[in-house]
C-alpha cells in the first residue's frame, strides 16, 4: 500500500538537501564532473518519491539519498574505469549522519566552496548568477528565467556554457584566496539578495510571496557569516535587511492571498524575531570602514520597521538614504523608488517629475512598477484618467496575479473618480 509524502519534505529534498548533496558530491569528485553530481543527485531524489511511499520514508532521509547517489556516481566511475581515486572518499561522505556536528561543517564549508566555485573568474560573467541559483539553491532553469528576466533557452544555454569552462579548466573545489575573495564575495551577495527578492515579489504566477526562497536567501547569507573571513560588515548589512524585509511577509497578503500595501499591513502580525535579529544585524553592519549599498537599504527597513505606524514613518530620513543609495548604485530601480519618498517629502508633482524622467529607460521597459507609481501619484493630483491609463499600462506588463488584483481594483477606482487615494 502506497501513501503521499509529506508537501514539506518533498520541497526538503529537492531544494535543501539537492543543494547540499550536488556541493558534497562535487568535492570529491571535482567542479569538472558537475553534470554527473547533478545527475546522480536527481536520480537519488527521484528513486526517493518511488520507493518511499511503498516502503516508508527512513529514519535519516538525507543518508539515504547520500548513499543511493554516492552508488550511482560510482556505479557511473566504474564504467569509465575511473572509480578506485574517489571511491573510498566517496563512501565516507555518504556514510556522514546529517545530524551530527562533523557532517553539519562539512556541509557548511561545501555549500559556501559551491557558492564561490559558481563566481570563479573562469566562469563566463552571465553564466555566475545562474549557475549559483541552479546548483547551490536548487532552483530550476523556468524559476531561475523567471528571477532574471530572461528567456529558459538563454539561461539554458548559459548553464551548459558555464558547466563547459568547469570541465576544461584547471579549477579546484576551494575558497579563494584573500585577494580573490572581495571580488567574489560580492557577486555572491548579488545572487543571494536576487533570490530573496524573487521569493519576496514573485515576479508572476499566483503567489506574492514564496517564503521558501526568502528563507534560503537568509539561510545561505546566515552561512556566510559563519566563516570569519566572510563576515564582513557588508554581509551583516545583507542579512540585516533581508530579515528587515522578511519580516513583513505574514503581513504582505489577507486571508484570500491578495497584497496589502505598506500602508494596509498590520504591523503587529509582524515577525518581532525576524525584526530583533534584523536591527542586531544592522548594528553589526556599522563597524566597518566601506559603506555599501546594502547598509543604505538596510536603513531605509530599519526606518520602517522603527515606526509604529504608517503615518509616523520618517520620509525624510528615507529620502535622504536614497540619495546615498543614488550616489553608490544610479540605477533605474533606485530612481523610481526615491521617487516615491520625493512624493512623501516634496508632494506628488515633484515625484511625477522624477518618473517622467525614467520613461525613456529601456530597463523599465516590462516593469509595471514604474506606470502604477506613475498612477499612484497622478491619482493624488487628481488626475484620474490619466491615473487610468498608467494602470492600463501596468495591466499589460508581467507581474504576479495578487499585483494584478491591485492594479485592477486602483483601476475601477479611478475610472469611479473616488476621492481618496485606494492606495
């Protein structure tokens, strides 16, 4: 008689544990053996979701699919005639109890070694962010495509080129050195916040929120910061507003799924664990000596995390952060957002001026964002049908279905001339 796995720890299995198993594989068998690792691993997964509802799920789930790859990558060495190198290596790793601290820091160090192996110089630029998200998030190619905007042929394509360079290089399964590090670093803090913020925003599909990526996002900058060569002020700033933001999450969506503004949440239904961690995180930021743009988003959180409500918010605080976070990272996304805080400082005008500015930006081309604060702020000049046409707009560009529902309830709204903003 066959029963259903638990939803939780099939999402385990081939997010987490994928992730921590292609890292431990790829150690002893070498960067240049990707293909394989990822093979075993999916095929270990996939024997799992077989025979497991048959026979029970065992008692160490994780050593189970350790052991049924470790036998099916040797079983694929031995056809090679390549086995005897690896083969006692590879029995100890799949004989490690998940549980105990040994095999806790040997996943540590390999998951953080996979994370800095992704960013390797000998990687082609483009092919980095995928490479991180596909081996070390366990994300696949349709999310990673969704996350970045591309189409699945192109981060496909990406993928095999990047697995190609690990293959015919001279490239080892180990940290950088000191002088690599920085550099490396900080595409790694690129990728992880990538993850968080495809977790916090769907980019489409049903759901606003997939708070499994926003958790991995925090768990993997959390493991970063266990390596004291890696604990910098900047990875602190990180972690400090991911947990910020991610506070929020219980408050994003009512009962039926539909967003709540900043404004609409209740600010009690936030996580007060997620918040206390995040303002210690942030303190720890402040010791060093480079300002990144992490720390001037991480303040503009704290800002909003400090006010008791959203009326007591401090814009000009906020406004004054973005115009640090301008000078660091001029990027369309930072305009717009400072653009909003101009509307809360300086009035709704002086906003429209700064996103009449950002019209001609080829970056913000499919980004519904920039015609619904267009609406936002036409709306409180009382411009209501130019107000109905930026959210037209908006309707035609992808977003996740609870943004949607938004923009079209501003949108009949507008078209019943109300005379409070509906946002």
């Amino acid at each position: 008689m066959t029963s259903i796995l638990p939803p939780q720890l099939v999402d385990d299995l081939f997010r987490h544990r994928y992730a921590r198993m292609v890292a431990g594989l790829c150690r002893v068998l070498g960067p240049g053996r990707l293909d394989l690792v990822e093979d075993v691993v999916q095929e270990a997964l996939l024997r799992a979701l077989r025979v497991w509802p048959a026979e029970g799920v065992p008692d160490s789930p994780e050593a189970w699919v350790f052991r049924v790859a470790r036998n099916l990558a040797l079983d694929s060495l031995r056809r090679q005639k390549i086995a005897v190198r690896v083969e006692s290596e590879l029995r100890a790793w799949a004989q490690q109890e998940p549980t105990t601290a040994p095999a806790a820091e040997a996943i540590t160090d390999d998951t953080l070694r996979m994370l800095f192996l992704c960013s390797h110089p000998a990687v082609p630029v483009d092919a980095r962010v995928p490479l991180i998200l596909k081996t070390v998030c366990g994300l696949g190619v349709p999310a990673i495509a969704r996350g970045l905007l591309q189409k699945e042929a192109t981060i496909a394509q990406r993928l095999v080129r990047a697995k190609a360079k690990l293959q015919g290089g001279d490239i080892v399964f180990e940290m950088p050195g000191p002088q690599e590090l920085a550099a490396r670093l900080d595409l790694v803090l690129q990728v992880v916040y990538l993850l968080f913020n495809e977790g916090y925003r769907s980019h489409d599909g049903p759901d606003l929120v997939r708070a499994d990526l926003v958790h991995e996002a925090v768990r993997l900058t959390a493991l970063l910061l266990e390596s004291p060569a890696i604990a910098t002020p900047t990875v602190h700033a990180l972690l400090a507003l991911m947990l910020l933001l991610g506070a929020r999450v219980p408050a994003r969506t009512d009962a039926a799924g539909d967003l709540l503004t900043l404004a609409e949440q209740d600010r009690s239904s936030w996580d007060r664990r997620w918040l206390a961690c995040g303002f210690h995180h942030f303190q720890r930021s402040i010791g060093g000596d480079r300002l990144s743009p992490y720390h001037c988003e991480a303040a503009i959180a704290s800002v909003h995390a400090s006010a008791a409500t959203y009326a007591a918010t401090d814009w000009r605080r906020i406004l004054a952060e973005y115009d640090r976070l301008l000078a660091m990272s001029p990027s369309p996304i930072v305009r717009l957002n400072r653009a909003v805080a101009t509307g809360k400082v300086h009035g709704a005008a002086a906003a429209l001026a700064e996103l009449e500015a950002l019209r001609d930006e080829r970056a913000l081309d499919d980004y519904f964002l920039l015609p619904a604060t267009t609406a936002q702020m036409r709306w409180v000049l009382g411009e209501h049908e130019q107000a109905a046409r930026s959210l037209e707009q908006a309707l035609e560009l992808p977003c996740s279905e609870p943004e949607q529902r938004l923009l079209a309830r501003r949108l009949a709204a507008c078209r019943r001339s109300e005379a409070a903003p509906p946002w």
